[in-house]
C-alpha cells in the first residue's frame, strides 16, 4: 500500500494539473493499491509547516518507507515514478531488453 500526499497551494492550474497527473500516474500504475492526500497550504499552513513544505507542488511517499519527497512539475511520469521509488513496483510488465548486438 502506497501512502502519498500532495501538497498544493489553492486550486491554480499547476496544482490542479499535479492533481490530475498524480491520480492517472497511480491509477495506471499503482492499481488500487494507493492512498492520495491532498492538502492545500493555503488552507491548512500547519500542515505544510509540521512536513517541511516550502514549494508546492510537492508530493511526499509517506509509505512504504523510507519516505521520499519530489518537488515542482509532475507531468513527466518516468521522473516521478523514478523520484519516489515507484519503479519497483510497477504494475506494467518489464521493458524488452535489446538483442545482444555482439558477435
């Protein structure tokens, strides 16, 4: 089970848009096995103080641990899934390898 919470600041396009990139990226990937918290610093600044959270967007893997934390744009799926440690435990079968091009 993954726990991960996204921190937004207020409902502009950029947290809209990691809200949208984030829920696709573990519908596709994640199955059901994924919790999404979203929480608005504007609306809730002690939260974002208890975390550390200094820029926004910025979405934390609070489980499993350890905890991983990544920063800014969230629509390059590869990066995101690299960055919080997804990529072990993608639903997606492993890419082909290239054939062996020595002779």
């Amino acid at each position: 089970m993954y726990k991960l919470t996204l921190y937004v600041a207020g409902q502009t396009e950029r947290s809209v848009r990691a809200q949208k990139y984030l829920e696709t990226l573990c519908a596709q990937h994640l199955a059901c096995a994924y919790e999404v918290q979203v929480i608005d610093v504007l609306e809730n600044p002690e939260a974002a103080l208890a975390a550390q959270i200094l820029v926004t967007p910025t979405i934390v893997r609070e489980l499993p641990l350890p905890q991983r934390r990544l920063v800014g744009d969230l629509s390059d799926a590869e990066r995101v899934i690299r960055a919080l440690g997804l990529d072990d435990f993608l639903d997606e079968a492993p890419s082909p390898k290239p054939p062996n091009s020595d002779p």
